[in-house]
C-alpha cells in the first residue's frame, strides 16, 4: 500500500472503469465527500495492471490504497485482472472492491472466489450511485484499518510476470 501513514491522510484509489458516465459520477462522489484523495482513472483490464505494475505510461505510478474493479472490461475483463492481482504477493494486499453493474450470482461467486475483498452493485440511479461510492469511501478510507504495504521500500512491484 502507499505510504498513507493514518486514515486522515490522503489516499490513492484506483478506478478501472471504461463507462465514462460511471467515471464522471464517481469523481463526483469523491469530489462532494471533500476528502482529499486522489482519484485515478483506468480504462480497461490491461491498462489497470500496468498501472499496478507501473510499467509504461504509469511507471511513476503510486501503489493504490484500494482499488475499485468493473467487471465488465475491454482488453481484460475484471476478473482476470483480479486474478493476477491476487496471484501477486505484492499486489494481492492490495484491497479490490468490485463495483459493477452486474447483479449476476455467478459474477457475485466468482468475485470473491478470486478474493475480492467486497463486492457492490452499482444502482442505476446516479443519486444513489453518489451515495454508495461515497459509503464505499467512508468505510474503506477511514473506518477500517489497511496492513502496510508489504514491497520492498514501501514501493509496488516494478514489473509483472506476465510482461
């Protein structure tokens, strides 16, 4: 995890979404709890791990504090980038929240089969969707308490095994 040294600190979250709609409400609700977190944005499964990884374009990338996965992802889908996250020592302490539209058993199962730490729903209307990412960032961001990141230094792996 980052260097977050107390939940009053601010904190790097992770969204990998590629609805633009969805990517707009959810840094309204960041932006209306008016705590000061950074929120980064990923457009697919690809692009989140070499986020993670921080490899190209996000090679100064800091290790998030959480990360929020849609499922439903061009390139790679949310459940193989959950996959390799928790496949990774490193990242696999990294909490993952899925956020999606998908209200599907199945998907709710398989989710936390591959260790996703919550799973959530997002509703259709965007007042609603407002206030559920607003309680996702209450309860992740300064409610509970995150093991440090284990890395060494502090710091996310550079590279991913599969490169």
């Amino acid at each position: 995890m980052s260097e977050r040294a107390s939940s009053s600190d601010p904190a790097d979250i992770l969204l990998v979404e590629d609805n633009p709609g969805d990517v707009r409400l959810t840094k309204e609700a960041f932006e209306d709890g008016r705590i000061a977190n950074t929120l980064h944005v990923v457009n697919d499964g690809v692009e989140a791990l070499d986020f993670l990884y921080r490899r190209g374009d996000h090679a100064d990338a800091p290790c998030p504090d959480i990360v929020l996965l849609d499922l439903n992802l061009p390139r790679k889908d949310g459940d193989e980038v959950l996959e390799e996250i928790n496949s990774d020592p490193e990242l696999s302490r990294v909490p993952v929240v899925v956020l999606t539209s998908s209200e599907a058993q199945e998907d709710i199962v398989r989710s936390y089969e591959l260790d996703a730490n919550a799973y959530l729903t997002k509703p259709v209307d965007p007042n609603k969707f407002i206030d559920t990412v607003k309680t996702l960032q209450t309860f992740w961001l300064s409610v509970i308490r995150l093991p440090p990141y284990a890395g060494e230094n502090g710091l996310p792996p550079s590279t991913g095994e599969n490169e």
